[in-house]
C-alpha cells in the first residue's frame, strides 16, 4: 500500500468526545492574524520595486535531475529574464509585431516568477497574448483588464493612481533621469494593425525595428489590435476585486477556448456579454463566485461550443439558469454542486442535452426522488452518463432505484444520503455493471446487508462516518478490483484487517484510510500482508 490514513491526528483531538482546539485562547487569536494579514497580502498589487529581486542577476543556470546538476541559461532566457527584470520601469509598451512564442515566453515567465503586475501587464498590451494566466498574481482588479483595451481612457500606474492617455493609450509619465534601452528585433513577423476606415495604411511584409525604451512618449497614433484578438485561454481565478466592469474592457475575445473565474467574488453576470461572441469556447468555470445570477448564464446561453461547465458554489443561480443551460446541446460535463435553489422542475429542461457524461447535483437540498426519476427518462442518459453525484440531495430508495437505469455509470456520490437502505442500494449496484468508484459516507449502516457479488468492479469505496463494523466487512470474500478504502471514523477492529488480509479479500489494494477506527497494535502487524 502507498498510503494509510492516521488515527492520531492534531486536527482530531477530542474531550469527552467532542472536537477541541489545539491552541490556547491567545494563540488562537495571534493564528487568525496571521491567517488574515496572509490574505491582505495577497489582496495587495505587487510593487514595481519588488520586481527586480525575484530575477537575481547571479540567477544564469538551470537546475537539473533534482538539484543534482547545473547547465548555463539559454541566451534568449538571459535575455527575457533582463526584460522582464526591467519591464515594469519601460517607459513605453513593447512594440506588436514579436513573435507570439517570444511573448508567450515573457508572460510564462512573469507568471512563474510571480511578477505580474499592472505595469509589467500594461507593457504587453501591443503583443498577441495567446493566454492571459493572471489567476497566480496579486491585487488583480477591474484597471488590469482596462490596460488590454487599445480605446481606454485611463489606466492605473503602479501605484493605482489613474493618469492621462493619449489615443493609443499610452501612460503619461514625467522624466526620468535615468533610461533604459532595449531592443527588440525580428525578421518573420508583421505587426498588427487595424487598417483605418479614413486612410489605407498597407502592412508590411517585413518588420526589422529597434525601439528606445526611454522617458520619452511614444508619438504614434497607430490603432493596433487588442492583446486579447488570439487569446484562447483566459484564467482569472481568485481574482477577487475583478467586477463586471472589469470583464467588459475586454474584447474581440473571438478566439477563446477556455474561460476560468473560479473565485471571482465580485463578478454577477452582466461582465459575461464579453464572452458572447467566443463561439469556441468549450470550458467554462465559475466555481464559488458567490454573486452570481441567472443573468450570467443567460448571456452565455447560446454559445453552444460550451461542453464543461461548472458552476459549484454559484448559490444564486435558479431555476432560470437551467432554461438557459438546456441550450447547450453539446455539453458533457455539468457541475451544479451547491446550488441550493435548482428545483426538481428544473431538471426537465436538461432534456435535450443528451451527450451528459458527468452531472453533479451534490448539495442541491431540493433535489428528490422525482427529479432523479426525470433525469433516468431523458434520452441519451443510460448510454451516455458516467459519473453522478447527488451528495446530500434528499432522495430515499425510489431515487436509488431509477439510478438503475444508467447502465454505463461509473462513478456515483451519494454522500450524506441518510434515507437509502442497503438492500435496495445493493440491488441498484449490482445492475450497475460498470461502477467503479462509490461514496456512501456518512450513511449509517449502509453496509447491513450483502453486497458480495454487486460490487466486483468497484475499484475506489469511501464508507467514511457510515457506521461499518467487523460484522458487515465478514461477508465479503472477495473484491478483486478494489484499489482504495475509507473507514475513516468507522468502528472497524483488528478482526476485520485480519480478515481483508489473511483472505485475500483485496488482492489489489493500495490504499486504506483508518482514521479514528477501533485499531490496536494487533491489527497494525497485519498491515505488511496488504501488497
């Protein structure tokens, strides 16, 4: 076995059987402090001047094999860590027109070394951005996505402070007695421009150009394409003060493939009109933004490229969502897990979304029986659906008994489903020939009658808080696929390792949590028995 679940553990002390904290009072206090200047302190934008020490100047190597070996830099990487060291004093954007596996470089690096910020963002606005990965920086805000717009008006410096623009949407800065001086210089790319409705302006074939990155002010009132024209991957995770607002400076988003806005507290739904055009798009997630309204959803309802779509934690979604979600006819993946307002009435509107392979529907409370029996009817569903969860939905053995019909399923949830009896389970497994991972945690005595037999496929089986004793694992004699157990806070004995063991109940068994199980020093000598 690679891993075994501890029963000694500080996050489970207990007294008298209840859970207890392992701090005094004072360190407990002193503990939340520090929690939340860590958070403010990634809230906060990083400055310009801490750029420079995250690209040391004696950092010329490449560490190899785990430490082990060294080789030099490469000297296109020497030369994108010196910009990148410097970029947020350039006192003018990096021209258009560098090669986009240049600029995807740069941007990779900025990210690693989690130097992004407004004003090395701001320098790359001229360039063909072909992902924009701002869900690693801090301070991200509604003014960084303003800098990505060529028609903005203002844009923040470095310390948030909004200056004035020209048509191009350059900063004005004052000077500076010092400059740097950077080059840039490519033969194979042409620049991006927009050709103007007033005046013909003719690409050129050729680009050969070097720029002085200096104090003074770029004079050009050439309108180039947005940094966003050819992005395909737009992952803004975490981004906390980034409003709709934001998400509308945004566009000719046309070439998008994946959307992440995970975490985006702020964001309610008039921002996704930037997304109405992004007809490829085909991953979508907006896990825990808690502001969230139908009306997001709405405006993404006819993108029907849209095959994964999550949606956990969206707790203000209703019932209208799903109208709209129902439009998308191409998706296979749903995950509405938290969203405490969809309905069983909802689900009908899922009817003509007939390749769903993974739904989850986990703690939606007004999930029953009757909306477990409209999903099973739906066409597609016994062909198509593999994985379901219905965690905490209050569903008893009629709902149990319609998930019989999916007869490809091979993971099923059903986590906190107080009301479904063993004997009925048992008999929905054993049509469920496909199965291979389940979750029946916290179902007391889920395991009172036999499931020899049923569950020869299953591979993963949590039984975490469901009450497992030594009795009910006495009638199995053989799992010959299962990989992984939970008996975590189950009464399970030194019999019951001594059996699974010495009988070779789980030939293939690589994992086994035992948490807080009734386990002596008796049972632990037969843990090496377990290949």
């Amino acid at each position: 076995m690679s891993t075994m679940g501890s029963g000694c553990s500080l996050n489970r002390c207990r007294k008298n059987g209840n859970p207890v904290s392992i701090y005094t009072s004072n360190e407990t206090i002193h503990a939340s402090n520090r929690i939340m200047s860590c958070r403010h302190s990634f809230d906060a934008e990083l400055p310009n001047e801490s750029i420079v020490p995250l690209y040391p100047v004696e950092d010329n190597y490449v560490v190899d094999d785990g430490g082990k070996t060294r080789s030099p830099k490469s000297l296109v990487q020497l030369c994108i860590d010196c910009i990148c060291r410097n970029m947020a004093d350039f006192d003018q954007d990096i021209p258009s027109g560098l090669p986009r596996e240049l600029v995807d470089e740069i941007l990779r690096s900025l990210v690693n070394h989690s130097a992004l910020n407004a004003s090395t963002l701001r320098a790359l606005r001229r360039c063909e951005l072909t992902e924009l990965p701002l869900h690693r920086s801090r301070g991200v805000s509604d003014d960084w996505l303003s800098l990505l717009s060529n028609d903005a008006s203002s844009c923040p410096d470095c310390n948030g402070t909004n200056k004035g623009l020209d048509v191009t949407g350059d900063i004005d800065r004052s000077s500076s007695s010092s400059s740097s001086i950077s080059s840039f210089h490519s033969a194979y790319s042409s620049p991006r421009k927009y050709q103007s409705q007033e005046e013909n302006v003719p690409l050129q074939s050729e680009w050969s150009l070097s720029v002085q990155l200096s104090s003074s002010r770029n004079s050009s009132d050439e309108c180039f394409a947005p940094a966003t024209a050819q992005t395909a991957v737009l992952d803004l995770r975490g981004s906390q003060k980034l409003t709709d607002k934001g998400l509308l400076h945004l566009k000719h988003l046309s070439a998008l493939e994946i959307v992440r806005l995970d975490n985006c507290h702020s964001i309610t739904g008039r921002g996704l009109v930037a997304l109405s055009n992004s007809h490829s798009i085909h991953t979508l997630t907006m896990s825990d933004c808690r502001c969230v309204t139908d009306e997001a959803i709405i405006n993404v309802g006819h993108l029907t490229s849209i095959t994964t779509l999550v949606l956990d934690g969206c707790r203000c979604l209703t019932d209208v969502s799903l109208r709209a979600i129902g439009h998308l006819v191409n998706l296979t993946k749903l995950d509405l897990s938290q969203c405490d307002l969809i309905s069983d009435d909802a689900i009908s509107c899922l009817y003509h979304v007939t390749h769903l392979q993974d739904l989850s529907l986990g703690w939606c409370r007004r999930i029953t029986d009757k909306g477990i029996g409209t999903l099973v009817e739906q066409p597609g569903r016994s062909e198509n659906m593999r994985a379901l969860s219905l965690a905490r939905c209050q569903i008893s053995d009629i709902g149990v008994a319609h998930i019989a019909r999916l007869k490809v399923l091979e993971s099923l949830n059903l986590n906190g489903c107080t009301d479904i009896s063993s004997l009925v389970l048992g008999e929905t497994l054993y049509s469920l020939c496909n199965l291979e991972s389940l979750d029946v945690s916290f179902c007391p005595g889920v395991l009172k009658s036999s499931w020899q037999g049923k569950i020869n496929c299953l591979k993963s089986l949590d039984l975490c808080y469901s009450m497992v004793k030594d009795v009910h694992l006495s009638r199995f004699t053989s799992l010959p696929h299962l990989e992984e157990i939970n008996f975590d806070s189950c009464p399970v004995g030194d019999w019951s390792l001594a059996h699974l063991a010495d009988n070779n109940v789980v030939p293939n068994l690589t994992k086994l949590n035992l948490a807080d199980c009734d386990i002596t020093d008796l049972g632990i000598t037969h843990l090496p028995k377990f290949k």
